[in-house]
C-alpha cells in the first residue's frame, strides 16, 4: 500500500504514518560523495533519471552530470554529496548538493537538483530526501525553486525561506 492509497481510503493518520514507515523501510538511501566515487553506469543512471523526471524544472543531462562532477569533487570544487533512493534496485528519488566554500554571507551548501520518480510522488520520498540532505548538510543550505513548483510548499514546511530575489545576467 502506498501512502496516497492510504489517504485515499481514510486511514487516520496514526496508520498512515506506519504506511510511510513501512515505505521508508523499503526504500534505501545511498550517499555518495568524495570518499565514495559512483562508478559510471550508476552515475549516469542518475544523470538520466534526475533529468527525466525533473522535468521543466530541470537542466539538460551535461549540466546535471557537472554538478554531480562538483559534489564528488571529480572537477575542482569543494565538494558535496549526492543522495540516491532506490526501492528495489529502482531508483525512485535523488538530489545533489553542492558545497559553496561561502558562509555567512552566502550558504554553504546548495541543493542543485532533487527529484522523485514521477509514479511515487505525494510519498514522502522527496521529504525524506530533503531530510536526509538536511541533516548531512554542514551548514545553512540556498536552493532557487520556481514559484510555479509544487515543490516550493514542501521546502517551505522544512523551513526554507524565500529571502531574496534571484537576478542573472546571462553573458553571452
């Protein structure tokens, strides 16, 4: 039984928390970061999953696979980790943090990219995720979220706040 069955038929939410246990149990989070390289089928079966199901939230594969680069410090960067959920061999969420070497005035992490496979959204998967990343994360964290994405509510009840308006000056 999945979480949104169980909302659906009215299980109170004491039982709706077990279902969301029962999930977690089945589901297992992977963290890999500089002392933990991904060999390259696996790295790409990120790469491919994060940019299928980000969808127009996303970037194109190049992109998502530097970021990955800079997390495992397989490029010059401080470093970072990515995090992988899988529920039998599947993967069914990811994100990617990246360290900005900053503090105080700018975080010291950013959240790059998180995504949940599109059949298991409304589980818990991306909080999970979100959690996960949280607690791993040394320091005050930054991620940019289009005030479109119904992700944007689940970072709010994480505590996340919208600060500041983010410009770019995309040079040519």
């Amino acid at each position: 039984m999945t979480l949104k069955t169980a909302k659906k038929i009215g299980l109170d939410k004491k039982k709706q928390y077990n279902v969301l246990n029962q999930i977690k149990n089945f589901m297992i989070i992977t963290s890999y970061d500089e002392s933990s390289k991904i060999n390259i089928s696996t790295k790409k079966e990120i790469v491919n999953f994060l940019h299928n199901h980000l969808g127009e939230y996303g970037d194109d594969a190049p992109a998502i696979e530097k970021a990955i680069d800079y997390a495992l410090k397989e490029r010059t960067s401080f470093g970072g980790f990515v995090l992988v959920a899988k529920e039998e061999d599947v993967i069914v969420g990811a994100t990617v943090i990246n360290k900005t070497g900053m503090d105080g005035y700018i975080p010291e992490n950013i959240l790059v990219y998180i995504s949940t496979h599109g059949k298991y959204r409304g589980q818990g998967i991306g909080k999970g995720l979100m959690k996960e990343a949280i607690e791993k994360c040394e320091g005050n964290i930054a991620l940019h979220v289009e005030p479109n994405n119904p992700a944007k509510y689940l970072y709010e009840k994480l505590g996340f706040e919208n600060k500041y308006l983010e410009m770019r000056l995309i040079k040519n």
